[in-house]
C-alpha cells in the first residue's frame, strides 16, 4: 500500500460503468421544472384593465372574448383580428346564440372611440348582452367608494 492511492486490489482496470444516479436526479428535477412552468407559458394577452368597484359576477354565462390592447389591435381569444372580422365573428356567435355574451377587455390607455367601434359592431350583429371587463378596485390604490 502506497500513500495517496486507494487500494483497487489486484485489478487495476478503470471502471467503464456510467454512474446513472447523477443523470436521472437532473432528468427529474428537470421534468418538475417543466411541469411548474407549462402552465405559466400559455399565451397571454398583456391588457392593463381599469380598476372600478362593481360586485362580482357569480356565474359566468357563455361569452366571446374580445380585448384590445393599448395600440388598438383587436384580438378575440388570443388571436388578432380586424374589425371587419371582427363583425363577422359577432354575427356567427349571435346566430349559434341569442344569449351570447360580449366581454370586452379594453387597455386603459385605448381611446374610448375603439371601443364604442366594437360595441356598435356587435349591436349590429345582434348581440345585445355586452360587459366590459375591469379589475376591482383595492382600497390601496386610493379609490372612492
């Protein structure tokens, strides 16, 4: 026995055996990564909504989301549309229900005019159920009641 070595006994081969724990600890922490983050990576529209104290909704009814960013383009859902679509996509929704609701999600900053636009072109397709979106107010933004 000699300093500075461990004793391998007779065989002095090196081992070619691939250490497996190491890999599969950082496949799994990994993988729990992936699982936290999926959900928080689904596209999201960034809309600053105003901040107004009403009562909530206690059931939603069937809707049709529309918001509008503060550059005024239209999305419904999550996907971009023109205004001329748009009043297409309000007739559709008003032929498979009279009861369809219009949720409109408008940025503080776009000009009340864009958003009269839309509600007219869904008064025109025929839906007469229409809620603008808002944030409710906290007493620390310093909103009156």
């Amino acid at each position: 026995m000699s300093f500075g070595r461990f004793d391998r006994g007779a065989d002095d081969t090196p081992m070619s055996d691939i250490n497996m724990t190491p890999l599969i600890d950082v496949m799994l922490v990994l993988l729990v990564i992936f699982i936290i983050t999926a959900p928080l990576l689904s596209g999201r529209i960034a809309v600053d909504l105003p901040k107004v104290d009403t009562p909530q909704a206690h059931q939603r009814p069937k809707g049709l989301s529309v918001s509008i960013q503060k550059d005024q383009k239209i999305f419904v859902g999550d996907r971009p549309v023109t205004l001329a679509q748009l009043t297409t996509r309000f007739i559709e929704a008003s032929k498979a229900s009279s009861e369809t609701e219009l949720q409109i999600r408008a940025d503080t900053a776009v000009p009340y005019g864009r958003v009269a636009q839309v509600m007219a072109a869904a008064q025109k397709a025929g839906l007469s159920r229409i809620g603008l979106i808002t944030h409710p107010a906290t007493a620390a933004s310093g909103a009156t009641p």
